[in-house]
C-alpha cells in the first residue's frame, strides 16, 4: 500500500477514516518500533474525537513487534516531546495541529524527542507500514509487551516552572486563548493553580473547552481572522498581554495591551536575549525568513546566528548539532535547548511573562526595540508552474540585486536592505512569499514587484 499522499515531510497527516485510519495507525506503529529500534515508546493524542481510537492503534501495532507503550493519554505536542526526554523513550504524538477537524496525523520521535523526518526514519517507517498493510503484521512472539497509562501533566507543569520562574513578578492579567486545543488542559496546568502553587497570574480563559471541531474558530492563530476574539478581550479585560495557542499547543502567538499583533521574529529576538543572557555566547538558530532584526540583536548580546532551512525537523537537527540555546521561526515555533532541542509553545509563553513582569513598561515598549523593520507576512499565491514562477523572480531583481541565494527558494537582497524569499509549498500549488524591508515603501515596492513576477 502506497502511503505518500499520508505521510508529509515532517509528520504523518490526513483525513479521518479515508485517508488515515486505525488500520493503518496500527501499521505505522508496528513500523515505527522496528525503525528506531524500540523496547518501549510512549504516545499521547490531542482532544480530537478520532485520537484515542488511532493511538490505542498505534500502540497495538507496536506491541505485535515487542515493544511495551507508556500511554500518555491527553496532551499537547510538547507534552509529548516532554515525556520523550524526560523517559528517554522514543514518541508518538496524534494531532494535525490546526488543520479542520475530520483531520488527525501522528508526529514522532526518537529518545530525548530527536525529530524523524522523510530524510531520517519517516519515508523508512512509510515503506515498511505500506508493507505490513499488504502482508500482515508478523508477531515477534515476545510476551514482555504490556501497556501502561500515565499522568503527565503534573511533571510537565513542573519541569516548565523549574525553567522560568514566574513566582517573583508582578502581578499580570493575561488572557488566553486556546481555541479548544490542548492549550485549555496545559495553561491550567502550567500558568494556573489547578496543579501547582498559584502564580502572580489571573488567567482569563477564552475557549478552553476541548473540541476538536473547534466551534469558534480554527486554531491556527498566525491567521489574522483567527485572533480577533483574542484582541478584543485583551482590551475589554485591560489585560497586560493576549496569549493565543494552536491546535496542539505547541506554537504561541502573542498580543500586547492594545490587543496588537507582537511578530513571531520579535518573540524569538526577545527570547533570545534572555537565553543568551544565562548562556552567553551561545548559537541561536534562525530560519531564513524571520527578520533581520533577529540575528542583528543576537550578535549584540553576544550570541551566534545560525541561518537555517524553514521546518522543524531541520531546526531540531542544526539545534543539536550546534548545541544552541535556542531556536525561533516565523511561523511561532521555538525551540529550547533546555528542551532537548524541541518546540514548546508554553516555555515560550512563560519567558515572554517573565520578561513583561520582571520590569514596569508595557509589552509594547518592551518589544518595540526588537522590531526594527516592516515585513509583508506570508503572502500565498496558486501558481502552476513552481519552478518556472521562481525563475521569472529570479530573472526580474537578478541585474540589481546584493546578493541571491538558494538554501531554501530563492531570497533576493537589495542593496537598501529590502529583502524577500519566495519558497514552493511541498504539499499544495502554491508559492510562499515573505518581504522585509527598513520602510513600510520600500518593502511594500519589492513586494508588489515580487508578486507580479510570481503571477505573471
């Protein structure tokens, strides 16, 4: 059976039943154990209706090869990463993040939550499911395979609070939104008291139900659409700061009082800062598309950038490889050395509070020197022609621009600093297009340029 119309770059993802069933989960994980070599793994699912069913799949395919499953039950994604480091047992995590909810998909992990990707166990862990689904799964005859369900949430509050320590800041009124994601079981956990010691914190919830057919709006908040609920009881509340999670809670996305959009490249220059200030001279991994301001500030407290391909599974991998303290993208993951190298969308959140409580100004003072230049957003244009869109691009800037290169698309220099990346989507028609420049003109200039080339 051909799985890879299922099986994505980073992570498993599809339609529930008629792409991705349990069947199917059963194979994967069967294949799953025998690629990385497993005893004993440990899975999790989000709040979608279709996760236990898929996970408890998973965990039978697994234990026909001989491996015993720790069952984590409900969890974020970084729940999941948590449990892989914190038992050094490779990871299974059922989510599709904030796709719609007749979605599910499976992300996994290595021990110590090393990301698997295409390049480095996932098309393995396809072939061999797709094999298992035409011939069976052989039983290994092992009798030691057992399952067993724990809690995680307690230790993962723990961990996190163990990193930031938010007890000593002034008093901040935060609302959070979860947009009935995973974010509604872990900000009780980790920022409220119905675990831990309350903190310095009141928490106005916005959509903390669980449900995964997210009835108010979808959970994915880098859409501007998806965060107005958020901006708008940010001021009703005269809160401090707008906390927004996705569907698996492992990306944040913040607003300050005035319920303004804060940009992902100003929270990991902000992050960054404060890593680099326990670790100095630390590398910082960036992808290419964050701002410019970010290894500018990076290199002025001391640290190291690291430019790097967009995805996490390249990220986590140059993290360990160059040991770095920290790692931020634009699309609002970040990524913790402290965390064996994964994305924690809470960890994030709670190093923003710190940063906000431990001084007297606003969130918007606090930031604005770490947003420097203006930049387009990800502007999405169908094309049919990927390749031969990206040339006209490259043939329109080629006589004046500093400098091209090809690490990830194309991104074209100005000699002013404008600057911009245009990237092929891996799974749908269409063309990425990310602008930045010193002005709103100069950038919104390139940016229209870029864009006639793209759609001819």
């Amino acid at each position: 059976m051909d799985l890879s119309a299922l099986v994505k770059a980073y992570d498993v993802r599809g339609i529930v039943p008629d792409q991705l069933d349990e069947s199917i989960a059963r194979a994967i994980g069967a294949a799953f154990v025998d690629v990385v070599g497993a005893e004993r793994i440990v899975t999790s699912h989000d709040m979608r209706e279709s996760g236990p069913g898929l996970a408890r799949a998973f965990a039978e395919g697994a234990m026909l090869r001989g491996a015993s499953v720790v069952e984590g039950g409900l969890a974020s994604t970084d729940m999941l990463y948590f449990a892989s480091g914190h038992l050094g047992l490779p990871g299974a995590m059922f989510t599709a993040s904030h796709n719609p909810a007749q979605y599910n998909g499976i992300k996994m992990c290595r021990a110590n939550a090393v990301a698997i990707g295409q390049d480095s166990g996932l098309a393995d862990i396809r072939d061999l499911a797709g094999r298992y689904l035409d011939e069976g799964i052989p039983e290994t005859g092992a009798t030691t395979a057992e399952s067993e369900q724990v809690d995680l949430l307690t230790a993962y509050a723990e961990h996190l609070r163990g990193l930031v320590d938010l007890s000593g800041i002034r008093p901040l009124t935060v609302v959070v939104d979860a947009g009935n994601g995973m974010g509604g079981y872990t900000a009780p956990a980790v920022l409220g008291d119905s675990v831990l010691p309350a903190l310095p914190l009141t928490i106005v919830p916005l959509y903390f139900e669980l449900d995964g057919s997210f009835p108010n709006h979808e959970a994915n908040p880098l859409e501007p659409s998806n965060i107005v609920d958020l901006q708008q009881r940010v001021v009703a509340e005269r809160a401090d700061i707008g906390i927004a999670f996705d569907g698996d809670a492992d990306r944040c996305f913040v607003v300050d009082a005035a319920g303004e959009p804060v940009s992902p490249s100003a929270i990991t220059a902000l992050v960054a800062t404060r890593e680099l200030a326990k670790s100095p001279g630390s590398p910082v991994i960036h992808n290419l598309i964050t701002s410019h301001a970010v290894p500018e500030i990076v290199r002025e407290h001391g640290g190291e950038p690291i430019r790097t391909r967009v995805g996490h599974s390249f990220i986590k991998g140059e993290m360990a490889k160059a040991g770095a303290v920290f790692g931020g993208e634009h699309s609002a993951h970040y990524y913790f050395r402290d965390f064996w190298f994964a994305d924690t969308g809470m960890l994030a959140a709670m190093h923003v509070l710190a940063a906000l409580g431990e001084q007297d100004r606003s969130l918007a003072d606090l930031t604005a020197e770490f947003s420097r230049y203006v930049a387009s957003g990800e502007i999405n244009s169908t094309v049919d022609d990927q390749a031969g869109r990206v040339e006209a691009v490259r043939a329109a800037f080629a006589e004046r621009a500093a400098s091209i290169d090809e690490l990830d698309g194309l991104t074209v220099e100005l000699p002013d600093g404008t600057w911009f990346n245009v990237r092929a989507s891996n799974t749908e028609p269409l063309l990425r297009l990310n602008v930045e420049g010193p002005t709103h003109d100069a950038m919104a200039t390139v940016r229209d340029e870029a864009l006639a080339a793209i759609r001819g």
